[in-house]
C-alpha cells in the first residue's frame, strides 16, 4: 500500500475506532470534537508539508465521516486551487485575446468546482452577454444559480436559474440537461408531478433513458393531486425555514449538488457537550445556535436568554445585509467591545453565535463553532438512546 493509503488507514482507524461500542450521547460530542479537530490537523500539516495529494486523501475521507466539516472542504479546495491554479490563469488569458466559447465553458466550470460561485456567476454571465443564442450558455447560467441556491436556499435563485433553463429550452427545445435540472430543482422542493414532467420531456428525446424512467414512476406514485404542487409557495416554505424535504444528490445526476446543502438537526444535549469542552480551551463564555426562524435551537453559558436575544438581532442583521448586498450569507461577523469579541458563523440550517474574551482570535472562535456544531449534529448518535 502506498503512503497516501498507510496515513488514511491508519489516521482513520486512530480517530474512528472502527468496530467500537457506540457512546453515550454524552460521551459522543466531545470524542467527534475530537476526532474532528485530528483528521483536520493531519490534513493542515500535510498541506503546509507540500504532500498535497496525501492531504486532498485524508480531507475527503474525513468529509465522509463530518460532511458539514468547512475546514476540511476548505483544505479540498485550496489543494484543488493549488492544482488548478495554472489552468484558471491559461483561461483568463484566452479570454482576454479572444472570446471563445469552450474557455467560458471550462473556466466556469472549473469555478464551480472549486466553490467559487461569485467568479462562477461572473464568467457564465458574460458567456450569455457575448454568446446569447448559445443554449448551453443559458444552460451554464442556470446551473450556476442552481448551485447557489442549493448553497443558500434564496428563492430568487432559484427563479434565476428556471428563467435561464426556460430561454436556454426557447434556443433548442431539446436540450436534455435543461430539463433534467428543472426537474432535480423540483423533486428537492417535494413537487414530484413537475419533477415527472421534466423528466417525461427528457424520455421523450431520449426514450432508453431506464434510471430517469424507474424514477419518474416511483414519483408518480408519491405524487399528490394535480394543481397542488405551488413552487412560489414551496420557495418561499424552504427560504423561510432553510430546508428542503428531498436531497438532491438523491435524483439522478444530482450527486455534484448534495454536498451544497448539507446540515442535520443539532442535539441540544450534544451541543451542551461540546460547548462544554470546547468552550473551556477556548475560554468561549457563551455560545447559542439559532434557527431560521430566530428560535433557539441550542444555548449553553450563563445569562441564556439575554445571549440568545442579542445572537438572534446579530443573526438577523447578517441575513438582512447579505440579502440587501446580494451576497447570500456572510461566511463570518464579528463585533468587539468591552464585553470581549462575539462571532456568528453560519452552520447549515442555523447559525451559532459565541462570546469570548478580546485575546482569542476570531479565527479561533470560528474553528470551536465549527467544532461544536459538527459534534453537535444528531447523526452518527444512538438514535435510541436520545430517545430513552
């Protein structure tokens, strides 16, 4: 076996103790906080090392077990931006000289696949300004919107991305990927007569389609009446509570879009757990998570109930300014003042706020929310015993 295999082996047999006894809940959230921060280390002393493809290893497989991790997707896409670095600047170049079409293709693509969503948007916006009877440049468009949305849950991206899939389908009315997106984007609202719309449009080009027309039937059978499926209404459902019934990654060819919404309900009690532990090293005094919806989901510290009012209007404040600015939700915000440093930090389904003195870091309060939230997720617990 070669190196790259040996530090996976044996980091994840270290970390994830393969056959043990599972925990109690109590014991769980500090030992995930646990594993977590060692698979993330190991992947940050690779990448500082150089040994990027070790590093880009050991971070994907750690992501199997914590897919909310960002500091272990943050790993993937440096070392992917490292390898692709070259590729992006040969692009641009071509750009410059000439306006060419596969270059706007493969630069947004390549953006996309590296998390850069706003560069993304920029490329495949001019792509549609320089080639606007280009199909698949709608297409490209609409599916970078998509990818926002799966990211932030806006409706108005959403639209966006019907409007370009509804042109790029005016240009060639056979444009397969159009309809298979539309449909992708309504089977996760939970509409699954339009989904098997979309899809019956595609079998009608393509009638040997068999894993695009076993789907279509199993949606038939769930599907409810006809005229009670309202995507403005299921739009605004998913925007307001910041969820959506079905996974995308669960249509076919939706895989790529799955880890865009990733979350899980947070457990009070594990949270409770990891604030515990976590929040000691980093002398964290208070720590709330905070639904879409303004409603606690988790607190941990003294003084709850006033923690939890002044980490809502924080929560709130940063939505309301990534909305006005139109740059989805702000990755960090933080305020300082005599009363130490506080950091929110958005978290899937929720955002998780927490106090601490001026001499810890931003960053550093940041990397214990991440660690928190992730320890704090109901999956990979006992489902029973939560329930006992």
């Amino acid at each position: 076996m070669g190196p790259i295999g040996t530090i996976s082996v044996n980091i994840l047999k270290k970390l994830f103790g393969g056959g043990r006894k599972a925990p109690s809940a109590a014991e769980a959230a500090p030992q995930l906080a646990r594993e977590l921060e060692g698979v993330v280390t190991e992947a940050e002393r690779l990448v500082a090392g150089g040994r990027h493809d070790e590093a880009l290893h050991v971070a994907e497989q750690g992501l199997l077990r914590f897919p909310a991790a960002a500091r272990l997707t943050g790993v993937i896409n440096y070392v992917r931006r490292a390898g692709a670095k070259k590729r992006l600047a040969e692009l641009k170049q071509t750009l410059e000289e000439r306006k060419d079409e596969r270059a706007y293709k493969e630069l947004t693509a390549l953006h996309l696949d590296l998390g850069n969503k706003d560069q993304a948007l920029e490329v495949a916006t001019a792509h549609v300004k320089e080639f606007p009877d280009a199909y698949d440049a709608r297409i490209l468009l609409g599916e970078v919107f998509l990818s926002r949305y799966f990211g932030e849950l806006f409706a108005r991206d959403a639209w966006s991305a019907l409007e370009h899939f509804g042109r790029a389908l005016e240009i060639d009315a056979e444009a397969i990927r159009a309809h298979q997106l539309q449909g992708m984007l309504y089977f996760s609202l939970g509409a699954p007569r339009h989904s098997a719309a979309e899809i019956a449009a595609v079998l009608a080009i393509d009638p040997d389609n068999e894993r695009l027309s076993e789907f279509k039937e199993r949606l038939l059978e769930i599907a409810g009446p006809e005229g009670e499926e309202d995507i403005e209404f299921l739009l605004d459902y998913a925007q307001d509570h910041q969820e959506i019934p079905n996974n995308p990654g669960a249509f076919p060819g939706g895989k790529r879009f799955a880890r865009e919404n990733v979350g899980g309900a947070l457990c009070p009690k594990l949270f409770a757990a990891a604030a515990q532990g976590i929040g000691k090293r980093l002398k964290i005094e208070q720590l709330a998570a905070i639904g879409i919806n303004g409603r606690p989901l988790a607190v941990a510290g003294e003084n709850k109930e006033n923690f939890v009012k002044l980490a809502t209007r924080l929560d709130e404040a940063s939505r309301r300014a990534g909305r006005h600015m139109n740059f989805g939700t702000m990755r960090r915000f933080m305020v300082a003042g005599k009363f130490g440093r506080i950091v929110l930090v958005p978290a899937g389904n929720c955002a998780v706020a927490a106090r601490a003195p001026r001499s810890v870091s931003t960053e550093r309060i940041a990397e214990g929310l991440e660690m928190v939230v992730t320890a704090s997720r109901a999956e990979g617990v006992d489902s029973h015993e939560e329930e006992a």
